[in-house]
C-alpha cells in the first residue's frame, strides 16, 4: 500500500513526475501551479502539524503512481485553493486556462458535500457530485486521490469521524473507483476503510497473514521456480511475480463464513507475457503440469469485466498439494487492470486524452449512461439518488446479446429491463424472449452470462401496464410510463373498445344487447363512470378490466380488494393476534394480519393494506399484490418485540445428491424452525419450497446466506405468491 509523504517536497513529486512526462511546457505548468498553491497556503496547517501544501503535494504524488496527464496533476496542487485560500475560478482560469480551472472548480464543488446523511440538502449535492462527475472523469479521479490522502492522515481525528469518513468512502468512493477500474486506488481505500470501521478484524487478519508469511513464501517461490522452468521450456517469454490479496477482499470472505485456512487464493502469483496468444499457451501448459481445480476457471480475456479488467484466473493443485490462485495477464492488460480507465493517460493523445478517457467511459461503464437517463427523467431529487444508489451500488449481473455484448443490470432484472437497456423500440415491441436457447417469460429472472435474445412484433400494441410491477430498472420503468402517457386519449379508447367487444364475446353475450343504450347506463351507474368513451379509455390504458366491464351487471366481480384479502389471509393463523407485532400512526386497536403472499417478518419493509371490515393486512413493500399508488396503502412500523413468523423460501438446487439433510440441519443449526417443506423436480433442477419459522429478517439473511454455501444449491430467495 501506498504510504502518506510526511517529509514530501516539490523535487520528490517532480522526479516522479518527470518519468512520464517529458514536455517542459507541461513541466513548467505543473512547477507554475504549485508555486501558486503554497503562496496561497503559506501559513496554513494541516491537524497533522504539517504545512498544508504538504496534503495538494501528497494528492498529486498519488496521482503520478495512475501516470496523470498535467492538467489534472496542476489541478490536484490547486484543488483546496478555492475552498481555503479564497482565490477565485477566474483567477485560476486566467493564470492556468480552461481546463485546469473546470477540473479545479468541479473538485471544489464536490468537496462542499457531505455524503452521510438524509436531509434534502445532502441529497441535492449527491445529484450534483454525479452531474459534475458526468463532464470530467478526471474530477472524480482527483476527488479519489484527495480521499485517499485524507484517509492516510485519518488518525488525527475523533475515532466517530474515523468511522463516519470511512463509511462514506467505502459506501460511496470505493464503489466509484471500482467502476472506473482503479483497482491500486480501490485497494488502498478498502484497507484503509477496514483499519477504521473493523480494527480487531484488520489487525486480526494483518497478524495471521505475518505469522504464515514465511511458510506461504516459501511455497510460492517453489512455484515460482517450477512454473518458470515449463514456461522455458516451452520458449515462452513471461515474469512471474508473487501476488498478496488484499486484506479487504480476505476480510469479506471471513466475513461470507470462510476460515482463515481455507481461503486458498493466499497463494497467489501472477503471470505476465506479452501477447494474448501466450496467455493461452501459458495456461495450456500450466494445466498440464499441475491438475486445475474444476469449476475456478475464469476467461476474462475472452469476456472482460464491464470495468474493462481482463485475465485469465484459474487455481490448481501446486506444489506440496497445496492451492494456488494463477492469474495470467499481458503487460496491457495489467495496466488496465490496476488503472483502469486512467490507463489511457499513457497513450499519450496531445490534446484528446479527455475526449479518449471521456468517450470510454461513456461507451464501457453504461454506468453513467445510466445515471446521465435517470438524470433526464427524474423530477424529484431525493428519487433520483434513491435510485441511483440502488442501481449503481446494488449487485450487479452481466447478461449478453445474440452478438456477444455485454449488458450490465442490477440482479433480479428481467428480459423486459434487458429489452429496454438495448433500445427503447426493442422494449415497447418485446413480445417473449429466449434465454440460453430457451423460451422463457418475460419475468424470467436473468441470471449472470445468460444470452438474451428478444423476440419482437411489429404489430404489438406496446407494453403491457403489468410490466410495471416486473422490471427492476428504473430505466424501463419511466419508458413504459413514457410510453403510456405518450400514448393519446384516442389510442386507449380504441383498444379499450377492441379488448371489451373481445371480451364480451368470450363471455359469450350478445354484442347488441350488451351495447344497447339501456344496458350501458346501468354499466355506467354501476361502475360511477359518466360515459362509454371514459369506460374505453381506462380498460385501455390499462386502469380498468375489460373483465370488469363486461361482468358488471352479471355478478359482482371479485374486487381486487377481496382478491388481495384472499390471498392473504389463506393459509395464515387467523386466531393469532398479531396486533402487537405493528403499530400503526394515529390508529390503535385495529386487526392487522400478516399477509401470506409475501410473509414478512420483523425487519422487511413493510406497509399496510387498509381492507374495509377486516383491519389492515401488512405486505413487505415490494410484494407485487399491493400496488404503490393505492389509495388504501398507510405507513405501518415494526414493533421492537415480535414472536418467530413464518416466511417462504424457494431453494433451488442442481444436483442429485441427497443434500435434504444438509440444508436442513443448516436451518435447524440457526435456530430456526422448518413448518412445511416441499420438493418439486422438475428436468432442470428440484426446488424446494419451505416455510421457515424466524425472528427477524436478519436471521433470514443468514439461513439463506448459509444455504446457499452449500455444494449443489444454485439459488435461494424468498417466495412472494
Ligand atoms: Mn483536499
């Protein structure tokens, strides 16, 4: 890890600098600006005692390790100016140009904010960090630098600031850093984050990986040596080179249940060659001496990561029986690799690194082009950032088109959201899809590297208002309802008359009777609507059922009310009172009944459902039963105390194995009661559905979690019925 300058000066930056930069004109600019800030600084301290020029040198020298062009690094000595010296924008503009004094201004800009926190005032500046973030990667290049300077002289705050600081960073920074591929930055980040928020578990693993470090040395230079002599003799140029992960990422499989022992990726070397075929060639050889381990194969030269990362990862049996985690990579694709998408700096385009570096991140990390659409579409600001961070920060899966693309989209999304991510007309026409070969429906879960092919009809009337409550990016969402509230008054009305004339005939009444004025104005008592045009207008903007409409008169068509007081109530214990599990604003004594499709327990979201005569039915809020807009939703809270609830969980598995017993015992080892258990085959895979007895949803989390580590279990999650 990188450490903090104390004793750095101009000259030490300058040296470094001036391994990649050669240009004096570019040289002296740089010299210029710093002579600039520490005028300006002059007699300003830093908390850790140092002259404050100290922290724009230590920022800048960070910067030289990802080889920054010299207007971000004449920006980075200039970056506090604004902010503590009170120089103005123009000021800077006229002594170091445009360039220079946008990178300097946008840098100012996103310092004022303050991420933790849930005031309006606080999320508006988390929209602008994203908008500034949007016309100059090289702010948030900078804005990482900064932080991490900031966090290698974190020591000299209160321990509360320690842990507030690093939150946000890891929340909000390292997954920045991530997209943008600056793996050396993410790391020393992540490290730094660890040593605040979790210290006995970073000292802890600091002190097994010193007490080990002899040992596993030993065996990787045996390795060394014994893969270097069969890439010889094979004529393969390469340099091997010993790898330590990063405390972060042992630290998070500690944290999934893996023992210090077992996390075998310890070991650890990286091969280097200078072309793509050698990569292959070495990975051939390497699997003929030493015997992989199935299933850690990984291609990302074939299929890089969205962040551009690609390699080859495998792990083998070594020397001594022992694991060891090879990575093969050429010289590019490592710089790549630790720079991300600062790795263009080095291409050295006089004049269009901006427009190079600008331009792939608008093509690869679909990331922003993401958050420049929701910018676009979202009014409200507290929305937008909700949304954003679910989208940007939530776990993300890859998906590909016919031709091999790759599609980035938050888990749990459908062909639907996949459909509108590659073009709107795509999605508005989408009729079914095939995944992997397969037909599947449209709320078919896409999984990681499935092959998504949508099937279109040019015919097809548009989306269907069901979409809504199936798809899962934002994106699709506002197209649908763009796409309906685009639609005119005249276009519902002619397929609202279409969808009842079909309907009453499949319900086989008489068209002219039906229609006959008569008739129609008992329809229209009935159902409080004041003509046929209006009645037309809502089956076809999809508010109304044709359904509706045509049984009006018939019998009393099951409300939706009655539906969703059905569903709930089957099969749930009605004689338990479950008024004391929450309580309700302003309202007491009112029964409350969990609902039964979508169980949920102590620590889920929730709302209620006011159902007229029975109380009020609390759904989890993303239960599809209960829509958003319903007038009849109110605020429900858990209560502290609540007794075991029952909830549903699907797990799926795919293997043949008897693993019943484990996956029960794994239950039962937390305590948690099974109440009903129930196993479908089917040709793919079995899934077994089961009713779990738990306290809270934490306690959930964990069984799932624990579940799903078993060999043979491909996916678990929570049954909404
Ligand atoms: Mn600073």
């Amino acid at each position: 890890m990188a450490k903090y300058q104390k004793n750095i000066t101009f000259d030490i930056l300058l040296e470094k600098v001036k391994t990649y930069i050669t240009d004096s004109l570019e040289l002296e600019t740089i010299a210029k600006a710093y002579e600039f800030a520490s005028e300006k600084h002059f007699g300003q301290k830093r908390l850790t005692g140092d002259d404050y020029i100290v922290h724009p040198l230590n920022v800048a020298y960070i910067l030289t390790r990802i080889k920054a062009d010299y207007e971000t690094l004449s920006a980075a000595l200039l970056h506090d100016v604004v902010e503590d010296c009170a120089v103005s924008i123009k000021e800077i503009e006229d002594l170091f140009g445009e360039n220079i004094a946008n990178l300097v201004e946008g840098v100012t800009k996103i310092n004022k904010l303050n991420f933790s926190g849930d005031n309006e005032m606080v999320i508006n500046n988390q929209r602008k960090i994203l908008v500034g973030l949007s016309g100059d990667v090289r702010i948030i290049i900078i804005k990482l630098a900064d932080r991490l300077n900031n966090m290698q002289t974190l020591f000299v705050h209160s321990e509360r600031k320690q842990k507030s600081i690093s939150k946000e960073t890891l929340d909000i920074l390292t997954p920045i850093a991530n997209r943008l591929g600056m793996n050396t930055i993410k790391q020393d980040l992540e490290e730094l984050c660890l040593r605040y928020l979790k210290p006995d578990e970073y000292y802890n693993i600091v002190e097994n990986l010193n007490a080990t470090k002899a040992e596993r040395d030993n065996s990787v230079a045996k390795m060394m040596d014994n893969v270097s002599e069969i890439l010889n003799k094979h004529g393969i140029k390469h340099e091997i080179k010993g790898r330590s992960k990063s405390i972060y990422s042992i630290y998070k499989k500690l944290e999934k249940g893996k023992r210090f022992n077992d996390i075998f990726d310890l070991l650890a070397l990286r091969i280097y060659v200078d072309t793509e075929q050698d990569c292959y060639q070495a990975l051939g050889i390497i699997h003929s001496k030493f015997k992989p381990k199935p299933n850690r194969f990984k291609d990302y030269i074939a299929m890089p990561k969205t962040n551009m990362y690609q390699s080859l990862h495998t792990t083998v049996f070594g020397v001594d029986g022992q694991l060891f985690e090879i990575q093969i990579r050429t010289y590019e694709m490592d710089r790549v690799a630790e720079y991300g998408i600062a790795s263009h700096w080095s291409y050295k385009e006089k004049g269009s690194v901006k427009a190079v570096m600008q331009n792939e991140m608008e093509q690869k990390l679909q990331f922003f082009r993401s958050i420049m659409d929701l910018k676009k579409t979202q009014d409200n600001a507290e929305d937008f950032v909700n949304k954003v961070k679910e989208e940007v920060f939530q776990n993300t899966i890859y998906v590909f088109t016919p031709l091999g693309d790759v599609i980035e989209l938050p888990n749990g999304s459908t062909p639907i959201d996949f459909a509108y991510k590659v073009h709107t007309n795509v999605g508005d026409k989408a009729t079914g899809a095939i995944v992997n070969s397969n037909m599947v429906p449209l709320d078919y879960k896409l999984k990681s590297e499935d092959i998504v092919k949508i099937i279109t009809n040019n015919n097809s009337t548009g989306p269907s208002r069901e979409w809504l409550n199936i798809v899962q990016t934002t994106q699709a969402k506002n197209k649908i309802k763009a796409f309906f509230s685009k639609a005119n008054r005249e276009e519902y009305i002619k397929r609202g008359e279409e969808l009842l004339n079909k309907e009453v005939r499949k319900q086989k009444l008489v068209l002219s009777e039906f229609f006959s004025d008569e008739n129609i104005a008992k329809i229209l008592e009935e159902l409080k609507f004041g003509s046929l045009q209006e009645i037309y207008s809502n089956i076809g903007s999809g508010k109304l059922s044709a359904e509706t409409v045509a049984l009006a008169l018939q019998k009393k068509e099951i409300s939706k009310e009655d539906k969703i007081l059905e569903k709930a109530s089957k099969g749930s214990d009605k004689s338990s009172n479950n008024n004391s599990l929450v309580s309700i604003a302003g309202i007491d004594d009112i029964k409350v009944n969990l609902a039964s499709c979508c169980n949920p327990v102590l620590g889920d979201r929730i709302v209620g459902y006011i159902t007229k005569g029975y109380g009020v039915t609390v759904h989890r809020m993303v239960c599809p039963n209960v829509s958003n807009r319903d007038e009849r939703l109110i605020e429900v809270k858990w209560n502290e105390v609540v007794n075991k609830l029952p909830t549903n969980i699907l797990v799926r598995i795919n293997t043949n194995e008897n693993i019943l017993v484990n996956i029960v015992s794994k239950i039962s080892n937390n305590d948690v009661p099974v109440r009903r258990f129930n196993v479908n085959h089917s040709k793919e895979d079995d899934v077994i559905e089961m009713t779990v007895l738990v306290n809270s949803k934490e306690q959930l989390l964990k069984v799932m979690n624990d579940i799903n580590m078993i060999e043979g279990v491909t996916e678990v999650e929570r049954l909404i019925k």
